[in-house]
C-alpha cells in the first residue's frame, strides 16, 4: 500500500467517525425544570417535578426564584451526582439509564424534590426505598406523599 492511499484511508475513517458522533449529538434535548417559591403542585416545587428523557440529554435546572439548588439523593449505580450550588442556570447532562431523585437542599423538609427519568426504570425498588426514606424527613403534611404520588403517577 503506498503512503497517499493509507493517507486516504485514515482521512475518511476521520471524516466518518466525525459524521456519526455529530448526528448521535444532534439528537440530544436539553430540558428546562424551574425552581420555584410557588407552582401547580404548591409551594417550594421544581416544575415539572417529573421528567422523562432519553439517555445523553440534558436537564437546565433554573432558579426561577432565589434561594434554591437541585442536588442528588439517589440516582443508578454508576452516575455522578449533582449539585446546582445556586447558580442562576445550571446544565446537568444524565448518561446513565434509571431514575434519579433529587432535592432543594434547604426546602428538602418541605418537599421539594423531583424525579428524573432517564430512558428505563431499571432501579425501581431502590428508588421506591429512597421516597420512603425521604419523605420520612418531610415536615409539612400537606406535602408528606407528594413525591410517592409523583412517581406512581409517572413510573411504571
Ligand atoms: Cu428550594
């Protein structure tokens, strides 16, 4: 094989690999869930509160109002957590497949959790534990099974 054609090779194999990457990419969405002192579910929410979205999109979690993070409680084996650390605007990229729970640190009391899920629900016994666990540290009744009724609403 002379230099030019092993050249040749090497440049296409380039090209293509760099035409796959860009349309896998392009289909990734990005999401945005606020964080809010008020919504439909009532106080202290993230809306929406339950997402599902495909494996490789990304979640812009936004502090619509002041005084809120979004950080992990309990997400699948494998997944880095997350935190927020109340910046205005913050882009969350979820690669592995299940469900992830998490929470406004300083309204946790008061609810203020959300779920994602990312393509399947392949940790739902422990995401079933994690609720429980959570919502035992919920202070306020109306809001007590917000997160339970939320997630047996939306997984099935
Ligand atoms: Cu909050």
């Amino acid at each position: 094989m002379n230099k030019f054609l092993k050249f040749s090779i090497l440049l296409s194999t380039i090209l293509i690999s760099q035409t796959i990457f860009a349309s896998s990419h392009g289909d990734h969405k990005t999401h945005v869930v606020q964080m809010k002192n008020m919504g439909t579910l009532g106080a202290m929410v993230f809306e929406p509160s339950f997402l599902k979205i495909n494996a490789g999109d990304s979640v812009l979690f936004e502090m619509t109002d002041q005084g809120h993070n979004a950080v992990t409680v309990a997400a699948p084996a494998g997944s880095k957590p997350f935190d927020t650390r109340y910046e205005p605007s913050t882009k969350v990229t979820f690669d592995v497949n299940g469900l992830y729970l998490y929470k406004c640190a300083p309204h946790a009391m008061m609810a203020m959790a959300g779920i994602i899920q990312v393509s399947d629900a392949n940790n739902k016994q422990e995401m079933v534990a994690a609720i429980e666990q959570f919502e035992s540290t919920v202070m306020m009744p109306n809001a007590k099974t917000r997160i339970s009724d939320l997630f047996n609403e939306n997984v099935k």
